[in-house]
C-alpha cells in the first residue's frame, strides 16, 4: 500500500486546469471526495491503467474532478454520466471509463441513465457519492436526504408525506441482473477507508477484464451542507447515516463472469454495397417504357391490408428498373389502422417535381370509400379502375374512364383475396401498356422466394391481364 | 446501383457510406425507419448501434461517441428533439461533430404524425440554451437525404459542430431511388478525441470554463468558427424563369410543391422562379440579395405559421414578401399556391 501521505501518480503534480490555488482541490475541508479521489487514484496507478482510463465527470460538486486525475477527461450535462459513459465505453472498447456522480445527479435527474447503463451492463465502473445533500448548489434536498433531516430546501426537515423516503440506490441497483459489483463503502473513517480501498481495486480489476457493470455508492461527508465540523461529519455517518445506507458488499459475480467484449469494427464500402445487396438491386430492364401520359400519377387507394401500398411500391420498383424517374408516397399513420389508405405513385422520365398526386391519371380504388374519395379528382383523360366485388355503386359524375374490375373475386379464384393487388397491376399494365406480362411475372419471381405464394401471385397477374383483354 | 428507399432508410444508407460508426436512437414517429434500419445494418457491420432509454439518453451517448472521435448519428422527430436539445448545446458547447436528423412531424405538443415544417425556429436558430449555432441541412428527395447524410459527416468533422439535416414526414415516407456509389470520405485527425491511448489521455472534452475571460474567448472561438461556416457554407438552388415576375422560396418537400406550381404558371403564361434553400442555417442571403431583382415580389411558403418566412423578410429587407403555409399535417395544393401568387401579381400591380 502506498504511504498515506504521498501524492498519487495518477495525479496531476499540480492542477494546472484549476484557475488558482493550484496545489489543492476545490474540495471544502473535511469532504469525503477528496479522500475518495485519493483512493482512487492510488489504485489507479496501482493496476497501471492511467493511460486508457477516461473519467467521465458529473454535475455537482465532482464536476471539476478532471482538475487532479492525469487521465483523460469530459464533462457530462447533469445526470447524464452513465449515458455519456456509454457512448465512451462503447465507443472505445479498450478503455476503464469511470462515471463520477453524486446524489442529485444521479438518483434524481439522472437515475432512468443510470439504471440503464447498469441494466445494459456497461463496461464502466461507477461512483455514486452519496452526501445526502446536494453540496454544489447550497445543500438542497436529496433523494437520498434521511428523513428529518434539515436542508436549504427542506428547513422543517425532510418529511415523508411531502418528500417521500430516502432512496436506496445501491439496492435498486443490486436487484438487476446485469450488474457484476455493487457495493456500498464509506470513506469517514480509516477502517472504512482500507475496505473502499479493496472494493474500489475490485472493480477496476473488473474493468481491466471486461467483466461488465460496477456500482459503488460512496456515503461521503459534506460538513459544510450538514453544519457540522469534520469530526461531527465523519463521526455523524457511523453513527445515523450508515443505519439508512449499510456499508457492505451487495453483490459480487467477479468471479463467475467472463470477459463481455464489445468489438468495433471498420466496415468498407464493399461490406456494406453487400449487406445491403446491391448487387441484386442493380439489374435493370433495358426497354424503352411507353408512356399514355407524359407523367404518370398513380393512385392506389383502398382498406388498410389490401395490399395498395405494395401495389404502388410494386408499380414504382419496375419504373426504377426501366430508368425512369419515380417516387412513391404512402398514406400512412392512423389512416392504415383499419381505414382508407393510399400510396401515391408518380413516373416519368424528367425528375419529378410534387411527389403528391391532387389528381391521379390513373386511380386504383379496391373500397367505395377510395372512389367516392378520389375518383371525382380523376381528369376527363384519366383512367378509373374499381374493385367491383366490393363496389356495387359508382358514385355520378366522374369524368375519367371508368373500368370495373371484380379484383377481389378474381384473387381468390387465383388462390387467395390477398393477390388482388397483384390482379390490378395485371390488369393496368394491359390497359396502359406499361408492362408487358412477361416483365410482370420476371419482377415476380423476384418478388416472392417462396414457391406456393409465388404461383398464387403468377396466377393472380394473369388473370388480371386477360381481364383487361376484354376491353 | 440504384436502390429505391424511403428518406428515412436513405439516412442510414447515406450514414453508413459516409463510414458513420455509431447510432444512438429512440423510437418516434415518423423518424422510426432511421432506428429501426441502423439496428439492421450498424450491428452486423460491427459498429454501434443503441436504443436509449430515452431522447435525452440517445444524444448523450451521441456526446460520448463524439467525444471518442466516432462519426456518430441520431434521428427524431420534434417532440423527441426537443428532449435532444439540452444535449445539442453541450455537444455545440464542447465542439463535438455529430450529426443529427429531425424527421419534423406535426406540433405543438404531441401534434400529430403528419408533415410540417414546424421545427424551424427549434433547429435553425439554436433550441438549446447558450449562444451556438448548428449547421442546417434541407433535402428535398430521397436522394438529396442521401448525399446529405453524407455531407453532413464530412461538414460536422471539419467545423467541430453538430450538423442537422431536416427533413419531415413526406421525405421520410416517401420512397425515391438513390443512386449507391463509393463516395469520396472526408475524415479529419481529432488529436482532442478520447481514444483511450497513451497520446490522448490528457486530453479534455468540456463546454465549461470557470473564468469569465476564457468562458468569454472560448465562445468568441465558436463564433469566429461561425463566421467563417457563413462565408463558406451557405447554399441555395436557384431554378425556373431567367426573368421572373415572381420569386417563390420554400426548402425540403415544400421546394417541389413549388417546382410543380411553376410549371403549372409557366403552362399560363407567369414566369416564376425558385429559391430553395439547401442550408437554413448558414442563411444563403447572399443568394437571396444577388437573384432577385428589385421590384419583383416574394412568395415564401412552408409548412409553418411563418417561421421560415422571418428569414427570407431579413435578408431581402426592400421586397414584397408573402407567406403561404399549411399546417397540421397538409400539404399546400398546387391551385392553393397558384392562387397566392396570382394575389401577389396583383397586388404589386395594385401598388
């Protein structure tokens, strides 16, 4: 054990990040950070991971901590350490990432940050600094104020009706699964002192092997906040705050836990052109596409579940493979929850201005509620295609052409009422000549892998194409 | 190779091209398809993907990736950005590059899962406390989300600064083919990063600086950083009649509502022309003062109750500017827009 009076090796010799008195902390006299900083930095230099170690700094009266530890460093919002340790931790496999927080910071700004970085079971090691108070700010109320006890914002004493009961957080902490050490250690005393010594070695060896999450909370003097003097304080935790707080280990899996290894890797351009497969989307279609319409403006429209998104996403993929430009906007949100919903499609071979369709050259309406919606927006030289097992009534006054298409009849004669989509795209394609039906079944052999749904859908184009050869 | 994909999933595809190394998100509607597809791609592809516990979480760990020298990306929509914005005036604060996507959807509030535009105050003029900017990105298609995206890495590393890219529900949505290529990656050294090497363990990453003479220098960096952004970055896209009567503006999705609208005059015989702003903050003025001519009126329209408009107003102070917008999750109809320029025509010729 190093001599109790040297300066660590972990510290800085003097604290040059400090503005003035720069040869001691900002620390009141009779704290308990400065003691914990102390421990901390010798076993620090003790395992010899100052270098890769990066402390992660809190809100409160640790925010200057960075000041004396010869490591790196970054300051985190308030309660957001655990979060901001995270990102470190993940983003840097190698490192010992330490999260330095108090009890404002994290048992009540931050305590959903820190009970799930503890739940994820992040590779960082945490202090919690329990002083009951909130020190930085003049001694407020906090989560962990035993109850009675006067504060700047609770001068009647902390009230159980008003301010509820103390908060043990190493407990929470300790009732998770994922954590590998949770302790609770006090540094107001020299026997205490030497056990926090132990446990906080324990958890930076944790660290060192990746063993996952280490929380200990540290019961720290504040004489300021308390109005005590130093002596009153230190004697003060043994005597009432331990009883709340027990000093103890709460749980301790070290030992029958392995490595959690959290890699990065680079991923060049090749992996990720594979993993999205490219290769497979790359193949177009070589044939000049004849258009009725300068631009096309597809609207399919019908009940959530009919399929009229994936019939425009369907129309909108073989214009991509044919080199046109193309967008497709859906309807969606509570409109696809059971009622009308829609997607847009517009083709041509300029880019392509508004992708919203005001008034489509071709509607698709498989319910009565999409023609009575759109099919008055349908120009004189527009197309109508409705769904006549569903529509037994036009609405009067369309001005486009209007054909009747018994799609969902004609899909369950195929196999299933759910190809009806795919009945439509047979059936516009004939009447557009958009597509020819080769082009439509090669897309869907791309389409469905699975043979049965396959044949079912082959069979569904078919039969809407031969139904447009009757006009 | 092209691939047809919705605004959103361009965002991560961009991302990825970009050689982004870490996402952190919440899921929101209807930014979820940026989450949903980095937790597809990023964790196969051996880079980090989180869903935080919350807003708040995400753009933490966003600040602790960034802090790390990760190219690091987040996405929400507005009441999720708004949780984000504490944390976007740290990362500004601490110099940290990231990049940030508000797919923007209806509010105040809860609002509703439609498009609007309705963010622009929020992620164009700060949001967060403290004296900051964020670059602005506006995309007007899938793909321009895509080379955005991209972009919006390289802008972020070489100023130091949280980049936002703005996109709202329609772009989202909507699916466009992008184009897939190897793109040329700008990365930087970050000799200030925490790399958790012998060489960078004294570094610090902070927004805080006790002394008010240096809190005091430490922004006037930002700000001289700031400035040169303005100089450098600001762009627009000017397009339509070489002569116009009428200069229609409007950024993202609204941009192509008024590419329609100016075919449409041109088809009746009204020249109109097209600003549309590519960066919102830096502000393209410039562009603004040198296209359009005195005399010839402005119509600036956006899905918001006059937001974008303060800005077109500042940097043509001595123009007519209208507004047009709606809000709630519509769109402005092309006879909606017509209609408000042919009112604009005839005021100035009333004047």
């Amino acid at each position: 054990m190093p001599k109790v009076f040297q300066k660590s090796a972990a510290f800085f010799e003097t604290f040059e990040r400090k503005p003035g008195m720069q040869k001691t902390t900002h620390y009141c006299p009779g704290c308990g950070h400065g003691t914990l900083n102390k421990i901390i930095a010798d076993q620090v230099a003790e395992l010899g991971i100052q270098d890769q170690t990066i402390f992660v700094g809190p809100v409160g009266c640790g925010v200057f901590i960075y000041y004396y530890f010869e490591s790196a460093g970054v300051s985190a919002a308030h309660g957001r350490a655990s979060a901001v340790a995270t990102g470190i931790s993940r983003s840097n496999p190698d490192a010992i990432v330490i999260s330095y927080q108090g009890d404002g910071d994290l048992a009540a700004i931050g305590t959903s940050n820190a009970i799930h970085a503890a739940n994820r079971g992040e590779n960082m090691i945490v202090f919690f600094v329990n002083n009951n108070v909130y020190g930085m700010t003049g001694g407020q109320l906090a989560p962990t104020t035993l109850l009675n006890q006067k504060t700047t914002t609770s001068p009647f004493g902390r009230s159980q009706s008003n301010d509820g009961f103390p908060l043990r957080v190493a407990e929470m902490i300790a009732g998770l699964d994922a954590p590998t050490l949770v302790a609770r250690v006090g540094v107001n005393n020299p026997r205490n002192i030497r056990q926090a010594s132990k446990v906080i070695k324990r958890g930076l060896e944790i660290q060192r092997d990746k063993k996952g999450y280490v929380f200990i909370e540290v019961l720290s003097q504040c004489p300021t906040n308390w109005k005590k003097n130093p002596q009153q304080a230190c004697e003060w935790i043994d005597d009432v705050v331990s009883k709340q707080y027990p000093i103890g280990v709460l749980k301790d899996l070290a030992d029958e836990r392995g490595a959690l290894e959290r890699p990065r890797k680079e991923a060049d351009f090749a992996a990720v052109a594979e993993l999205l497969g490219l290769d497979a989307e790359a193949e177009t279609v070589d044939k000049e596409m004849i258009l009725p319409y300068e631009e096309m403006r597809f609207k399919f429209a019908g009940f959530g579940g009919q399929g009229v998104l994936s019939l425009g996403m369907m129309v909108a993929k073989m214009s991509m493979k044919r080199h046109l430009e193309v967008t497709w906007l859906p309807s969606y949100g509570p409109e696809m929850r059971g009622g009308v919903a829609n997607s847009s499609v517009v083709a041509g071979k300029t880019p392509i201005s508004s992708p919203v369709v005001d008034a489509p050259n071709v509607l698709v309406a498989l319910n009565r509620p999409s023609l009575e919606k759109f099919g008055p927006l349908v120009p004189d030289d527009g197309l109508i295609v409705y769904n006549s097992s569903l529509i037994d009534q036009v609405p009067d006054g369309l001005k486009g052409k209007v054909h009747a298409l018994p799609a969902t009849d004609l899909a369950a004669a195929a196999g299933t009422v759910k190809a009806a989509n795919v009945v439509v795209l047979g059936f516009i394609a004939r009447l557009t000549g958009i597509f020819e039906l080769s082009d439509i079944e090669a897309f869907l052999r791309e389409t469905f892998k699975k043979p049965a749904l396959l044949e079912v859908n082959l069979k569904a184009v078919s039969t809407g194409w031969d139904a447009a050869g009757d006009i | 190779m092209k691939k047809l994909v919705k605004g959103n999933e361009a965002v991560v595809i961009g991302a990825l091209v970009a050689g982004c190394d870490a996402y952190y998100g919440y899921p929101i509607t209807p930014a979820s398809e940026i989450a949903q597809a980095a937790s597809e791609y990023f964790l196969p592809l051996g880079k980090v993907f989180i869903q935080a516990e919350c807003e708040v979480g995400a753009i933490n760990m966003v600040f602790g990736s960034a802090a790390s020298g990760l190219r690091t990306l987040t996405a929400s929509s507005g009441p999720g950005i708004s949780l984000k914005m504490e944390g976007i005036s740290y990362l500004a604060g601490a110099q940290l590059p990231c990049v940030i996507v508000d797919v923007q959807r209806v509010g105040p509030g809860l609002g509703n899962i439609g498009p609007e535009q309705s963010d622009y105050f929020q992620v164009v003029k700060g949001g967060g406390h403290g004296d900051y900017r964020t670059i602005v990105l506006a995309p007007a298609s899938v793909e321009e989300t895509y080379r955005m995206t991209i972009e919006a890495f390289d802008l972020a590393d070489r100023w130091r600064t949280p980049v936002f890219l703005l996109t709202d529900a329609t772009l989202g949505q909507m699916m466009e083919p992008i184009d897939i290529c190897q793109e040329p990656v700008h990365k930087v050294d970050k000799p200030w990063a925490l790399d958790a090497s012998p060489e960078s363990n004294r570094n610090l990453v902070t927004s805080i600086y006790l002394d008010f003479d240096d809190m005091e220098a430490h922004i006037e960096r930002l700000h001289e950083n700031y400035r040169q952004i303005s100089k450098t970055e600001a762009r627009a896209e000017v397009s339509g009649a070489e002569d116009p009567q009428i200069v229609l503006t409007g950024y993202g999705i609204t941009s192509r509502l008024l590419r329609s609208a100016i075919e449409t005059l041109d088809a009746r015989g009204i020249r109109a022309a097209l600003i549309r702003p590519q960066t919102l903050w830096p502000f393209p003025t410039a562009i603004y003062q040198g296209s359009v001519k005195p005399g010839v009126p402005v119509l600036a329209v956006e899905m918001s109750r006059g937001q974008f408009v303060e800005d077109v107003r500042l940097a043509l102070p001595k123009h007519q500017v209208s507004w047009y917008g709606r809000v709630g999750g519509n769109l402005p109809e092309l006879e909606q827009i017509i209609t408000q320029v042919e009112r604009c025509l005839q005021e100035v010729s009333n004047a």
